[in-house]
C-alpha cells in the first residue's frame, strides 16, 4: 500500500519523537486518479495537527509519497472530530487545487458552536464540592493542610506574555491548540517539561488563563504534585476520602506542576491514577508540568506513566541569546526602563539557561535604579550583578579574534573567511568561525554575518546547522572542534 510505505520511509528519516507525535496518528482514507497524478487522502486527529505538518513536514511528506510512485502526487487531510466520531474535509494548500485557489475551508459542525463546559453555573453554597478558581473547592476544609491550599491561576502569565522562540515553539504552540479546545484534541494529557525557569509554569497559567478568558463557566484547577498529595493525606486522615473524590470529578481543566515528586509516593499515584482515567475518559482536560520527561521520572509506576504518554509531552529548553534578549526589552519596556543595547546584551550574554534568574537580575537592576537613582550603564550593571555573574565570564572574545584563531588552526588566510570564496575548504573554516561566534559573543545572529561579508542571519543559521549535522556524524571532527574550542579559551584567559 502506498502510504503505508510511505510512512516506513518517514519512520526511517525522522526522528522517532517526531514520528511518533505527527505522522504516526495519520491513517489513510483514500486515494483517487485526478487525471494528472494520484491524489492520496488522510486522517489527522486535529486542526492544529493539520496546520503544525503542512508548516514543517509538508515537503517530506511529498517526497516520501514521490519516491514511492513514478506519478505525480498530491495530498489532502480529514480532520478527525473524536467527541463526535465525523470526519471533517479540510483542502490542504499542499494540494494542486489548493495552491491554485491559495485557500482552505473547514467543515465544522454546528453543535462545535457552543463551549462544551457553558452548562449550568456550579452552585455558589459554601457546601459544594466544585472546584472554583476563586477559592476554596473542597467542603473539608483544606485551609487546615498546611501548605495546601489550592493555587489560583496568576492573571499575569498570559499567552501575551510569553515570548514565543525555537525553544519553546512546539510548547506553546499545542498549549493554544489545548486552550482552544480543552479536552477535544489528541492533546490529552498535555505534558510540558524541561529544567527549572524555562517557563513551565507560566505556560500552563497561559493555557488555564485563556480556558477562562474563552469559557468562564469552566472549572479550571491549578495546583501541584504536593498540594494534591496534602489534600489526599487530609482526606484519609479525616475520613474525608468521597468528598476529595466528588470535588475532583467536577473539575472541568486540571493543571497539575511538578509531577515528579509523585515519584515514590504509591497512594497518591493510585489515587491520582483513577482520577485521571476519569477525567480524561469524561474529556476533560488534563495538563502536566515536570523537570524532566516522563521517560526520565523514576518512582512512577508504569501504567501511570503509559497515561501520560497518551498525549503530548512538549520540552522547553534554555533560551538562546536572541530569546534572552527579547524577554528584557519587553521587561524594560514594561517597566518604563531606558536599557541600552550594550547593557542588555550583557545581561542576556551572561545570564544564560534560566528565565527566572534573567527576570530576577532584571528586578534587581529595577530596585536598585529605583532607590539610588544611577544611571544603568554597564559600570552599574557590572556592579550590581556581580553575585549572579562569575568574574570568569566577563571576559570575552571578539568576532575576529575568533576568526583570526580559527583561520590560524586551518592554515590560512583570515581575510578568505570574510570573502566570497565557495571553496569547500574555506566554506567548511567560515562556517566553524560562525559557530563559535554564536557560541561565544553576544552578537546576533545579523550581527555575525555582518562580520563575514555582511552576509545575513539565514547563511549563519545554516552555518550552525551544518556544523551540528558534522558533530552528529563525524568523531574527527569533534576532536578539530575541541582542540579550537581551547584555544579560545585559552585566548579569553589570557586577555
């Protein structure tokens, strides 16, 4: 069958996460001639998962469905309503008619209209059981459980406020896609992970936020791995066990952060384990937070960890300087702060791999300027940071030491890495230069190829790439890198 060798080739050249999370889920549905080739029709669970494979595997997709037929073909997909079990025809703009047409139309049935969770508002009686954003949800008192208390959404950790980048593209991403459709996407569960400060929490507020913004009626609960085992604790201890469990089924969207310290805890992970079958078999809406991924979390049975496999789990990873450097002009601008470009690129230069401590050397700077009223110049940032910044990564190296000592490792000329020569050689030392340039400076990614020939951010994205591609495949060449890699240091040291 076509597309089921097709989808070998892609299993082959993908990623096993990504063909796992987007071409694994499409089955096919038919094929047809359009008189100018074969026209192959699949199933996708979702909008966002159609809109997510036309933006970035598209043209895979073409060429593993062209190396498998001598004709010509193109493609469309049907969007799989799972609450109702239709198909939806959505024209994809990978296919001919589409192209021509340059548009896409989407079926959706009326009953789609109205939000799944407007149904009667929850009783506002101090005895009910629901859970409500505003406070209290169990009729057990949790006030009495020590650092229990249910957590609101912070109104603060928006969508808007999130500065969306490489790192976290997919995260945020799918987190629109849930917030759109709480419980009816193949989103369920909703794992988001990564190391501390990435932003985590503040993705999973964004989702609950706009959950509310959309559907005020719907329950939305936030709370984490610890607080949920306080309540459980509580409820065993005061013979409260059918209360926690009635409040808990009424909650229409559960966000639940730092899940691995469920690690080890076997009662919870039991309770927790029937809660979240049903809820998600009730379709409701279940978001994770952990520190790592699921395949990492140690202490957690196994069928608790097989469910949260069901759905998406996202990683964030540490921003890159670009990313630093966009979250501190909005702080500045939100603050009304005049920062100047030399002063944020210090501090997104020299904080790295943690938004939290960025944002934290931001309202230090913020607190300080407010009470000594100094102008913030590098001198005063310097100063003021100097217990967050170790004195070693003060130093740095320029561009064209870099190029200087990298040119000097390969035998030639320095000013050949600036040229316009294509000679593989001088292309192949260019391109390391390029590497280390975005490794080791604060410059953009623009102001790198100025410093080659004034060539533009695209050539030195492919540099970086070119050269990730050589690290992953050739051992020799790791060793060329390390060898320069201390030279430049041994250039910062010394300087």
């Amino acid at each position: 069958m076509l597309w089921q060798r097709s989808k070998d080739l892609l299993a082959q050249d993908l990623p096993t996460q990504q063909f796992q999370t987007w071409i694994h889920p499409l089955d096919f549905v038919s094929s047809s001639n359009t008189g100018r080739g074969v026209h192959i029709t699949l199933s996708v669970p979702s909008e966002f998962h159609r809109d997510w494979i036309d933006r970035e595997f598209k043209d895979r997709l073409q060429e593993a469905l062209e190396r498998e037929i001598a004709e010509t073909v193109s493609f469309s997909f049907l969007v799989r309503e799972a609450a109702e079990e239709v198909l939806e025809p959505v024209a994809m703009a990978t296919t001919e008619s589409s192209r021509q047409s340059g548009s896409s139309v989407t079926a959706r049935p009326a009953s789609h209209e109205a939000s799944r969770f407007q149904g009667p508002s929850a009783p506002t009686d101090s005895s009910t059981t629901a859970p409500s954003r505003q406070g209290t949800p169990f009729s057990f008192r949790p006030e009495t459980v020590p650092g229990s208390l249910p957590r609101t959404l912070n109104p603060k950790y928006t969508f808007e406020t999130f500065i969306e980048a490489d790192c976290n593209r997919l995260a945020r991403s799918a987190g629109v896609a849930v917030a759109k459709r709480p419980g009816e996407t193949s989103f369920n569960p909703f794992l988001i992970y990564g190391k501390v400060g990435l932003g985590k929490t503040h993705l999973a507020h964004a989702i609950g936020n706009e959950i509310v913004r959309q559907q005020p009626r719907a329950q939305v609960l936030y709370l984490t791995s610890e607080a949920f085992t306080n309540y459980f604790v509580y409820a065993i201890q005061n013979n409260t066990l059918g209360e926690f469990t009635r409040a808990f089924r009424q909650i229409d969207v559960l966000i639940v952060d730092d899940i691995q310290f469920f690690g080890g805890k076997e009662k919870t992970q039991e309770q927790f384990f029937h809660l979240f079958n049903e809820l998600h078999q009730g379709g409701k809406q279940i978001i994770l937070c952990a520190d790592r991924s699921p395949a990492e979390i140690a202490g957690i049975e196994e069928r608790l960890l097989s469910r949260f496999r069901w759905g998406l789990s996202a990683d964030v990873q540490p921003p890159d300087l670009e990313t630093r450097t966009a979250i501190l002009q909005r702080h500045a601008l939100e603050a009304g702060l005049e920062l100047s470009g030399e002063v944020i690129d210090y501090i997104a230069y020299n904080v790295k791999d943690n938004i939290r401590l960025l944002e934290g050397a931001f309202n230090k700077l913020l607190a300080l300027h407010s009470v000594t009223r100094k102008t913030i110049d590098l001198v005063f940032v310097q100063d003021a940071l100097q217990d967050l910044i170790d004195n070693r990564t003060r130093k740095s190296i320029s561009a064209s030491q870099i190029r200087d000592i990298v040119a000097e490792f390969f035998d030639m000329d320095a000013d050949l890495l600036i040229g316009k020569s294509r000679k593989r050689p001088i292309v192949d030392a260019r391109q390391v230069a390029m590497h280390f340039c975005k490794l080791m400076t604060q410059h953009s990614l623009e102001a790198i190829g100025r410093r080659f020939g004034g060539r533009d951010h695209s050539t030195v994205i492919h540099a970086c790439k070119a050269i990730q591609a050589r690290i992953d495949t050739d051992p020799r060449f790791v060793q060329e890198l390390g060898q320069i890699e201390q030279l430049l240091k041994n250039r910062v040291l010394h300087s």
